[in-house]
C-alpha cells in the first residue's frame, strides 16, 4: 500500500495535494484517502499538518 502506484503528490506552492489509494486483498483500490499539507505549518510544528483529509470511494 506504499508503493508509487499507490500514492501521487501534486506539490504546489506552500502546500502538497497527496492521494493514498487503499489497497485491498481483491486489489479493487476502492478507496482513497486525499489531503492537504500545509507546509509552512508542518515545518512550524515539526510534524505533518494538514488543511484538509477526506476518504472517498471510487
């Protein structure tokens, strides 16, 4: 489930846009989970800091 095929970040100006699709024993990867990491924040923090964390389905 963390592979390359499994995972993309879209890095953009202060921020990335990352997609983990979950992986299953059937191998559908139905499922994904999609967020944004704040980048200033999480060098502030010292830890990942997200805006936004959705799961979706499809």
């Amino acid at each position: 489930a963390r592979g390359p095929k499994l995972f993309q970040v879209e890095q953009r100006p202060g921020f990335w846009h990352v997609r983990q699709v979950l992986d299953d024993p059937a191998g559908d990867h139905g499922w994904s989970l999609d967020a944004v990491v704040d980048l200033a924040e999480s060098d502030a923090a010292g830890e990942v800091v997200f805006d936004e964390v959705s799961i979706s389905a499809g």
